[in-house]
C-alpha cells in the first residue's frame, strides 16, 4: 500500500503549528473552558471505586466527556478507542471478536474490562466479542478509560485495563430530556440511537437509552478488483479453489459478496433515593468469513456469529456519617446464536453450527470508610456463581434450545450413523470468591500513597493474589509524578479451557470413527499472571497547555499456547471417547512475555478570535519480546517480538468551536504493523513479518440550529487510503494461503444525520 505521504504530512505540520497538541489525561471540559488547571478537579471513580479527583487518582485514566463525544461524532465505543493513544484497532479480522483492540502490546479485548457504571456489561465468562456498537457513548456522561493491570479491584481479566462508561442523568432543575440521532451513510450505514432521561418524583427519575445499527459494508471484490484473494468468481459459479484443492458445496451459495454486520443495545435504569436498577442488553452479529479470502470461504450475509449479552444489576448505596455503603447484585448472560456458523475449507465449504451459552450471578458488598482527612479506606467482598457450556465443537445443524442440548459432528452422517456422531457438551458449574481492601494515604498536601490487594479463590483454578501500589507526588503545583504498580490476571475462559476442533472419519459406514487431528480441552489450564510497572509525569508549562510523558513496563507469564498433548498434560493418550486420534492438541500455560514503551502527550486550549479550540497528539512507542515456547526449554532458545503492533503510533487532532458550529478533524499515523508469523532471527530474537502503516484521516463537523436540533456529517478515511490490517496466522511466504495478506479496511465513508435534543 502506498501514502502520500507529503499530504499526509503536511496537514499534521499544519495542525501542529496552528494547535500544538495533546491528548491529556483530564481531557474532558467544553470548549469555551479555557483552563486546563479546571480539569484538575474532574472526578473519575475507576481508578479507586470511589470518587476521587483525577489528578490524585492513583492510575493512568483517560476521560472523555460528552461534549467531546457529540464534537467528535462517535458513534459507538469503538470509535472512540481508534482515538485514544497507545491502543491499536484491527477491524474485521477474527470471527469471534469480530475486531482486536491492543492496548500497550497486549492484545485482544478478553485482556480488558468495559464497565456500565461499574457493572460489568462484557461477556460474564470472558468470550472475546466485538467492539463495535454494542457498547454505546451517546448515553456517556463521560468514559473513563484506565490503562494497565486492575484486578486488585476488579478481579479477573483487567490485565490491559478498563473502561467504564458513566451514564448521562437528568440535569438538575429538567423534568424531562430527550436526545434522538437519525444517521445513514454510504455502503448500507443505518445508526439511530434514542436517549430520555424523565423525573419521576423527588428522588426517583427513570433513564432509556438505546441503539440500532446496521453496515452493509463495502464490496471488497469491486475495491480490490485486481486482487486474486478478493475475487467474486467462487461466489458466482459456486466452485471454490482452496487451499486443499477444488471444492463445489452442496448448500446454496449466493452469487454475491456479502458481509453485512449489525449491532443494537439497549439500556433502561430507574434510580429511587439510593436504589438503582439497570438492565443492559446488546447483541452484534458479524460475518464468520472474516480472516479468510473469498477462495476459501464462503460471504453471505447468512453466514455469520452472532452473540448476545444481557446484565440486569440491583444497586443500593447508603451513607453513614463516615462510612458508605455500596451493594449490589448482577445477573449476566451470554449466548452464542445457535444459527451461527462457519463456511470454509475446513468445512468443505458447507454449513457447521456452533453454539455457546454461560450465565453468572455476582453478589457484592463494598464499605468506604474516611477515617480523617488523611486516610481514607476501601474495603469489599464478592461472591460469583458461573454457569457455563462452552464453545461446541462443528454440529451439523442448528442447537434446538427449547430441548436437550445436543447435537451432532458435523460431517459423520453415514449407513450406520444416519444422525450422525453425538457431540459432547460440557456444563461447567464454578465460583469465585473475592475480597478486596485498599488504603489510600495523604500525610502531605502534596503527596499521597495507595496501597491495595485482593484476593480470589476460583473453585476451577484456584487462588489468586493481585496487589497494587500507587505514589502521587506533586513538586510544584503544575507538576504531577504518578508511580504506579499493577498486577493482574487472565482467568482461562471456559471457551479457552474446553474449546474443541477437528474432525472424524469413518472407513466402514459409521460403525467406527477415527480423527487424524483434534484439539481438546484441557480443564486444567491456568490464568495468565501479569505485572506492570509506570511512571507517569504531567507538566503545565501554562494554565492551558500541559505535556505528559508516561512509561510502563510489564511482565506476563503462564501464557496459553498449544502443544500436543502427548508431550504436556497427557490427558488423551491418542483417544477420545474411545475414538483414535493421531495427534491431540491442547492449549497449555508456557511462555513469558515483556512489554515496554510509553507516550508523549500534548494539550492545548486556547481561542483564535471567537473560534474556541481544544487540541491534542500523542506519540506512542510499544516493544517487548515474548519467549518462543517451542524453543524455550532448549539451550539456544530464541525470544520473539511481539505481533499485532505498530511500535509508533501517532495521533493528531482538534475539537473546534465557531459560535453553533463544530469541527473535528482527527488524523492517525501507523506505523509498520508486526504480524504473527516468523520472518528471520537476528542473534538470539525472532523478527515477525511486517505490512505497511496508514495514515487515516477521520472528519467529523456539526451545526446546531437554535437549541434543540443539529445536523451533522462523519467522514472516515477522508484520504482514502486502502490500507490493511493484521491479523491471526498471516504468513506473507505462503504462496497457497486461505487468509489475506493484510486484512482489507474501509475505504472513505462519508455519514450524515440529524440530532433532536430538548
């Protein structure tokens, strides 16, 4: 892919002598607000879970206002992450995520935590599903974005961080507002969203929110026409050349690209006096194609995983004197869509279903406790019941939920078997119980010290013990140091542990069955433990520019990878269920990886007459190596780079004013992006292949007629870069391949909509 990249930089050089920018840590203020030392006092509760002033938070946390989110024109979490530094998106690359978020080198979104008030609105067991408009910001009062391992607060799986949208309430003095989008664009983009907020009596309001999008997408065979990955021809004649030879399915194909996604959420809250009940629910649907090229796989709009969560939280929170009391109770499920399913090579190209459903009920207890002025105490304990049945394994049809789960191998109907080989369905039951206390310490008005750890015992893995420290020192009142250590856990997803592929043959008619290759679960699989190490620095050079330098450094061992398990856990010894099976594999905890890097970050406010302007960039840096765990046992033993990174990213961009019109241009600048396959070694290091970087400029304008109604327009990818994205298992020296060589992105969209709000 080719920049240009004199374009490309002369508006950055422009930007950068007209704004020189940052994104701030405490970037949350209206544009009229002039004073970055008024952001000091902007309250954040993810740091601690409690209330507290950013500047004192112990912990890198990024907020961003609604203000900045109605500038800005995001539509959905995903857009604002693209935004924020040191994180990476890789869209439309991997089934079941759909998308991968890495943050500081750690990728993939089962590495962080997204947060509704608090409430836990991911997946309840951890499946990795997509980021995209599912998770709203038009309901967002703010999202606090906090960065590097938590789970001395919130327990598993907030190894790269947390996201924690707070809601928008009703504004004192309303007695009723109402906030409405109506959006549509190029390439088959609907999005409306819907938010009302109504007082119900003196201390009782009721709050609805919510959202339905739909994306046809871009023809990638008409952009791409002289792409063999991309070509339409398999669809329309329906014969596909894969990697393991021609194959001509039986189920119909459709003879045209489709690869339609879609996403809705919804949200209702009624809050009375200090009781709070909230129900969440959001659904996306994305093509399982995704990863693979039209050779190999078959994209219809009928082909597709489409997952489902919903989370109903209980809240009630009580002062007394110097104690609040905060408890809660949440139940969560997920469910796999049982219509989901796979068509490619490993299929034969046919239809196979897949299905997956978990449930958890969460009872919590927290107690904050102002001992004096000085000391300030946290303490909590949490009792978790799951109930899950993992990812199955490929079925021949539909999961009929209204009965018996079961089914059957996809690809064993035979004589003998004219229903073919049952599957097996695992119904795992477990708990986790955790306690947490955190003491947070001021002995100076400059200078205050948090010191935390909790404590969770999983009837499936065992104990956990993940502390934090934490020193805020302020040497002169524009200058704020921050000293952090974190630790944290990946708890196995019972999708990880009991996750199972491959496929059986017969040689006799279905009396007996066999398998050249399975992977199969192995119960036994452990967390990932991770430990992170920062030092944050921000500096006023006046009241409204400020710089920040911020570096980490971060540790993980225990992590998963597969062998065979003949040679690791010796679970199968070539059989399962009374079957043969020529190799098993296994997912086992082996291997450490190290992460480093940090981000400079700039932020300016000021006004060019009567046009007011809030302007930021960010320069980060990522690198690290992880151990090769085929190798790391033997004595010349190679460490390898890690993939899905960029190691410098930029970011550049202004929120403008002019009296009723706004203006937002945002660019990123990417640099070469590491895959996840080999390319040489270099002394004792493995080097990854690499694909080019992009330059991805995104344009976002609004203009209010009086107070209630607005017009606005989004262009993304306003240079229309085709540009690609990395994803799982690319080798770029596989001349055969079923994958692409850079996953294709979106070229230049261009969406426009109204807003009613009173």
């Amino acid at each position: 892919m080719k920049m240009n990249f004199s374009r490309t930089f002369c508006f950055s050089f422009l930007l950068l002598l007209v704004y020189t920018t940052g994104y701030g840590q405490h970037d949350t203020t209206k544009l009229e607000d002039l004073s970055l030392k008024g952001l000091l006092d902007v309250k954040v509760v993810t740091a601690s879970k409690t209330s507290q002033n950013s500047g004192t938070a112990p912990a890198t946390v990024t907020v961003v206002s609604k203000d900045q989110i109605r500038t800005r024109g995001y539509q959905s979490l995903l857009d604002l992450i693209v935004d924020l530094p040191d994180m990476k998106l890789d869209d439309k690359i991997y089934p079941g995520s759909g998308n991968s978020i890495t943050v500081r080198g750690i990728q993939g979104q089962q590495n962080f935590v997204i947060l509704l008030d608090g409430v836990k609105i991911s997946s309840p067991t951890n499946e990795a599903i997509p980021v995209m408009e599912n998770y709203p910001v038009n309901l967002a009062e703010q999202v606090e974005v906090m960065y590097g391992p938590a789970s001395a607060l919130y327990g598993a799986d907030a190894v790269s961080g947390v996201i924690n949208i707070i809601t928008k309430k009703l504004p004192a003095g309303k007695n009723i507002t109402v906030d409405a989008n109506a959006m549509a664009g190029t390439y088959g983009y609907i999005n409306n969203t819907l938010f009302l907020a109504k007082k119900l009596g003196t201390n009782a309001s009721l709050t609805v929110s919510g959202q339905y999008n739909y994306n046809a997408q871009p023809d990638y065979t008409k952009i791409y026409p002289n792409d063999p990955q991309l070509s339409i021809t398999p669809l329309q004649t329906g014969t596909f050349n894969t990697v393991y030879g021609v194959i001509k399915p039986v189920a119909p194909v459709t003879p045209a690209y489709q690869a339609p996604t879609s996403a809705y959420n919804i949200y209702a809250a009624l809050s009375l006096d200090g009781f709070t009940f909230s129900v969440f629910s959001n659904y996306t649907r994305t093509p399982s194609a995704y990863s693979n090229n039209t050779n190999n796989t078959v994209y219809n709009k009928n082909v597709f995983l489409g997952q489902h969560v919903t989370t109903a939280n209980a809240a009630y929170k009580k002062v007394f004197n110097r104690f609040v009391s905060s408890s809660s109770l949440t139940a969560s499920n997920y469910t796999l869509d049982p219509e989901s399913n796979y068509r490619n090579m490993f299929t034969s190209m046919e239809p196979v279903y897949k299905y997956s459903v978990s449930t958890n009920v969460k009872a919590e207890q927290q107690l904050d406790y102002k001992a004096s002025d000085k000391l300030n105490l946290t303490a909590g304990v949490s009792y978790e019941s799951f109930n899950s049945i993992p990812q199955s394994a490929d079925l021949d049809q539909p999961v009929n939920t209204k009965g018996n789960i079961e089914g059957s191998y996809a690809g064993t109907e035979s004589y003998y078997r004219p229903e073919g080989l049952p599957a097996k369905f695992y119904n795992i039951n477990y708990f986790n119980l955790g306690n947490y206390l955190q003491a947070q310490f001021t002995p100076l008005k400059q200078l205050s010290f948090t010191l935390g750890a909790r404590h969770d015992y999983n009837s499936r893995y065992g104990s956990s013990f993940t502390p934090r420290l934490g020193m805020v020192y302020k040497p002169l009142p524009a200058t704020t140091v921050k000293l952090l250590y974190g630790s944290a856990y990946l708890a196995p997803a019972p999708s990880d542990s009991y996750i199972q592929y491959g496929s059986f043959t017969t040689t006799d008619s279905g009396r007996t069955f066999r398998s050249s290759f399975l992977h199969l679960p192995n119960p036994d699989l452990k967390p990932i433990r991770a430990h992170n190490f920062e030092l944050n620095v921000r500096q006023y050079l006046t009241d409204n520019f400020t710089i920040t330098a911020d570096g980490y450094f971060a540790v993980s061992t225990g992590l998963h990878t597969t062998a065979d398990d003949n040679e690791s856990t010796r679970l199968y010894h070539n059989t399962f269920d009374g079957m043969p099976v020529d190799y098993a594999e296994v997912f086992i905890n082996q291997g450490r990886q190290e992460n480093y890097g940090g981000s400079l970050q700039f932020n300016l406010k000021h006004s060019i007459g009567d046009v007011f302007l809030n302007s930021y960039a960010s320069l980060s840096y990522v690198g690290g190596e992880t151990d090769d765990p085929k190798t790391e046992n033997q004595e010349g033993h190679y460490d390898a780079e890690l993939p899905f990174i960029s190691p410098w990213m930029f970011r550049i961009g202004t929120d403008m004013q002019a009296g009723r019109f706004t203006f937002s241009p945002r660019l990123l600048l990417m640099g070469r992006q590491n895959l996840p396959s080999a390319r040489d070694t270099v002394g004792s290091d493995i080097h990854f292949q690499t694909i080019s970087g992009y330059a991805l400029l995104n344009l976002s304008a609004r203009y209010t007629f009086g107070k209630r109604f607005s017009v606005f327009i989004n262009v993304s990818n306003a240079l229309n870069q085709h540009y690609r994205s990395v994803s799982y298992l690319m080798d770029l020296t596989k001349k055969d391949t079923e994958l692409f060589y850079g996953q294709p992105e979106d070229p230049i969209r261009i969406m426009g909509g109204l807003n009613f709000h009173f």
